[in-house]
C-alpha cells in the first residue's frame, strides 16, 4: 500500500462516562459565549458621523454585550473631536438669536495666585455657557441732517457696539469668553437681527425684539427732541455717546439705576458740549429735568430689553431679566420709570398710528410684520399674551457640528460569516484543551490506552488463540481407560508416564 508523506491519526472513545455529557453540554453553552464575545469583537466596527449633541452621543447607553466580561477592550468606544474655538470665530447659540463674535478669551485662575492668561483658542465639546450678561453697550447718535430745528427719528442714525461675558467650564479649566453681539438696531417692524422669533415656540424673544425696536426708536426720537438748555437759544443736539456697562456689584435687580454705570456725552448744533459730562444714572433717577435725563432714560430702558434678550439667548437664567416672567413683561412694556413714556413726556402725546409715533408706540399684531396690522404699547399685552407661548429660559450651547467615531453594525452576512470564524477557533482551542486534561486522567501503568480500538481487539483475539492452542495441547495428555467389566471410562494421564519413562 502506497504511503503518504500525509497522515491521520487514529483514535479511539474515551473510558469515562461523563466524557460525552460533558463535551456535547460543554459545547453548547461554550458555543453561546463565544458567539457573544465575538459579537462586540467582530460584528461592529467604527463609523465616522456628524452630530451637534456630542454629549448625547457620548452618554448614549453602551451596549451590554460591549460591556465585561464580553469585551475588555476599548477599541470601540465611543469618541468625539472637540470644535476649536478661537479668537474671531462666530457663532450662532443653541437659541438661534443673535450671532456673537469670539472678541478674547481668557483662562481664569491660571496659577495659584489667580491670575489670569489670555489664549488664543480654546477646545469645545458643547459646553453649556454660564453667567452669561451683557457686559456692555454703546450708542453712537448722530443726527443727518445737522439743521437746528426740531426733527424726527428720521433725521438720526444710530451705530452701537455690544459686548456680552460668558463663562465657559472646559477640561483645561473655567474661561471667561468676551463677545461681541451682532445687533444692528431697526427702526422698522422688522427682525432680521435674531434667527429664530416664533412667538410659540421663542415667546421671550418674540416680545423682546418688539420692544427692542420700539425703545430704539424711542431714543432717537428723544434726541430729536431735546437741547442743551431749556430755551429757544440753545442748539438741539447734534451728536452723542451712551455707554451703559454692567456694573462689577452683583446686582440682581435690573430695574435699579445702580444695574448699569453710566459715560458720555453730548454735542449741541451750537459747538457747545456739557462740561461735565453725563451724570450718573442715581443723579438723573432723582434729577429727570437734567437736560441728559430725557436720552439717558429711554435709552436706560432699551439697554435693560438688551441684557434681557442677551441673557436670554446665551442660557443665563438666573441673570436679572425682564422676560422670564409675566410682571416682568409688563414692565418691560409699560416702563414705568422711563418719563418719557408718562403723562406729559415727549413720547406720550403723539397718537400711536401717527407716521411718526408708530414706530416708537406700537409693536406690530401677532403673525404680522411691517406697519399694516398694529397694536398700540399700552394695550399689547392684553391683545396679544394670549396669542404667545410660555415665557421662560433653558440652557445653552454653541451650534456647531462635531465630528463622532460610534460602533456600527457590520451586514448580517458579513457579521455572521466573522462569528462562525471567530467561534470555531475558540471551540477548536478548548476542544484541544478538554483533550490534554482528559488524556492526562488515563492510567499511566496500562499501555493499551496508547493502542487504537482495532490493535487492542486483534491483540485480544491473539491472545485469546494462544490460549486455545495451550488448552488443545493439554488434552492431548490424556487417554481414555474403558475396562473390560463395561464400567465407566476413565481419562489416564500419560504425561506423567512419558516423563517417568523418559526419566527411566
């Protein structure tokens, strides 16, 4: 017969009973384990995505067989890319109201003594802002026309410059983020200045843009009407700057006239300027005939609207604001401190849908935009509240998009096709193993363990023949004796008579 380089090993059962038992069970559960261990091993892998709730996804539930003891390994944990945020970067908060611009960014507490470092950038994962306010704003009038006769708030322009703070907790410690807020002020019923104003959904930010662009217009139409001195002679004003900064006392009442700090001044069509300056805002509180007061105070009104929608759309809840709640509301539309808006101020007498005042005295009806369907200031609030939704805050994040590696699932063949693979090398190891430990309980001292089933039958039967043949030799030592009388016959043996004879 042809020999092979090849060969194949001969086997023969196992002498224990629970062998069998043990290998078909075994197997079995064996099998189980092992098609989910490698389930998490083998029928995932990472997939790139984009999402804006990186923390959504990072604290999505992991899966329980990706958890120990199915998998100990890390290689498919979910992992996001942190936004760079930098100097002159912009963005949008989760709110969708105005647009802010990264001015500087500063680590707070850099050392043990507290000081502060600027950076240049900083890694963001959608932090949530805090203590965010309007640090700062400034108004920058000037009247076109520069005639000396009274005017409207048609012959004004108007610049400003707004500044919000925020705090932002980060890995590499809490940041103090300075931005600047892109608000260009309207005289017009339009609000084109926030993304998002839905009366329903953003009912604080619907009521505070109206009344944003009514106070505004309010401003310059008290420039209009205003002068140095309370006389004929006297040159109406030409030009101004307002700067209203939140003040470093942690006032909580923004209706205070301690809330902002007040700077500026103010140009007559004569040349001629105060001395000094513009008062503080406690003096004109006390003092409304000062010739600043009138301005100062409309302007005071629309500055606490701004800090309100600021706070508002950067997540500041618990900043003073006057729309998170109904008295708020209604005093952000009446302002009753402003005189201006009283019996016998500048803005009071004029009819409401006057083509002057209503733009400084209405706020368009809910749904509506432009001047074709207004509601006087005075009767807003029981006109249109009911038309608008909850009043309140929530949170806030930067909109951004975030770059996610998540376990995704491979196809069903493909993972099916892994598993099988996967699970027939750990079955083929540990059905190695169960045969080490069984060979190893087999007696040392009888060496027919070590010969094939067939060997050990045809040694049996060699043996057996041996024995057959040494019993056929033994009968043929005796004779059978038959006496004469016809008694019983006896077997004689004669081996011992051979050996005598032999001897003899």
């Amino acid at each position: 017969m042809y020999a092979s380089w090849f060969q194949y090993p001969i086997t023969r059962p196992y002498p224990f009973r629970w062998f069998t038992l043990v290998t078909i069970v075994g197997g079995v559960i064996l099998a189980v384990i092992f098609s989910l261990i490698n389930l998490a091993s083998s029928g995932f892998y990472l997939n790139t995505i984009f999402t804006d709730d990186p923390n959504g996804t990072l604290s999505a539930p992991t899966p329980w067989f990706m958890k120990p003891p199915f998998n100990w390994e890390s290689n498919l944990d979910v992992k996001c890319q942190p936004r760079l945020l930098s100097v002159g970067d912009r963005f949008f908060a989760s709110s969708l109201g105005f647009q802010y611009e990264v001015k500087a960014i500063t680590l707070l507490n850099a050392d043990d003594a507290g000081t502060k470092r600027s950076l240049p950038s900083v890694a963001y994962l959608d932090n949530t802002l805090d203590d965010c306010f309007l640090s700062k704003l400034k108004f920058n009038l000037e009247k076109e026309d520069k005639s000396t006769s009274t005017s409207s708030w048609l012959s004004w322009t108007s610049s400003m410059t707004t500044t919000a703070s925020c705090i932002l907790v980060t890995d590499s410690g809490a940041m103090s983020l300075s931005l600047g807020v892109e608000y260009v002020a309207d005289t017009a019923h339009e609000y084109m200045y926030v993304l998002e104003d839905n009366r329903t959904t953003h009912a604080s930010v619907w009521w505070g843009t109206r009344l944003l662009n009514a106070y505004f217009t309010g401003v310059l139409q008290v420039m209009s009407q205003t002068r140095l001195e309370n006389d004929d002679d006297s040159g109406y004003w030409v030009r101004a700057a307002l700067d209203y900064t939140r003040t470093e006392v942690n006032s909580m009442d923004i209706r205070s006239p301690s809330f902002f700090n007040l700077s500026g001044w103010f140009l007559a069509s004569t040349g001629d300027r105060p001395d000094n300056g513009v008062p503080e805002l406690p003096y004109l509180d006390e003092h409304p005939k000062n010739f600043a007061s009138p301005v100062v105070s409309e302007a005071l009104h629309h500055a606490r609207l701004l800090h309100s929608l600021v706070a508002l759309d950067l997540g500041s809840c618990k900043s003073p604001n006057l729309l998170l709640n109904e008295e708020g509301l209604k005093y952000a539309i009446s302002a009753p401190d402003d005189p201006n808006r009283q019996s016998g101020g500048l803005l009071y007498s004029y009819p409401w849908n006057s083509g002057i005042a209503n733009r400084f005295a209405s706020i368009p009806y809910a749904g509506t935009r432009g001047d074709d369907h207004l509601v006087p200031l005075n009767e807003s609030y029981t006109a249109l509240r009911s038309l608008t939704g909850k009043i309140g805050c929530k949170n806030a994040t930067i909109v951004s998009q975030y770059i996610c590696s998540v376990p995704q699932r491979k196809s069903t063949g493909t993972m099916l096709l892994a598993i099988l693979i996967a699970d027939l090398v750990f079955l083929q190891a540990a059905w190695k193993i169960l045969n080490w430990v069984a060979e190893g309980m087999l007696p040392k001292d009888n060496a027919q363990v070590r010969m094939c089933e067939g060997c050990v039958a045809a040694h049996y039967q060699q043996v057996q023949m041996e024995k057959l043949s040494e019993d056929g030799k033994r009968a043929s030592t005796f004779e059978e004796a038959r006496p004469d009388d016809g008694s019983t016959a006896q077997l004689i043996d004669r081996s011992g008579q051979s050996e005598q004879e032999n001897h003899h």
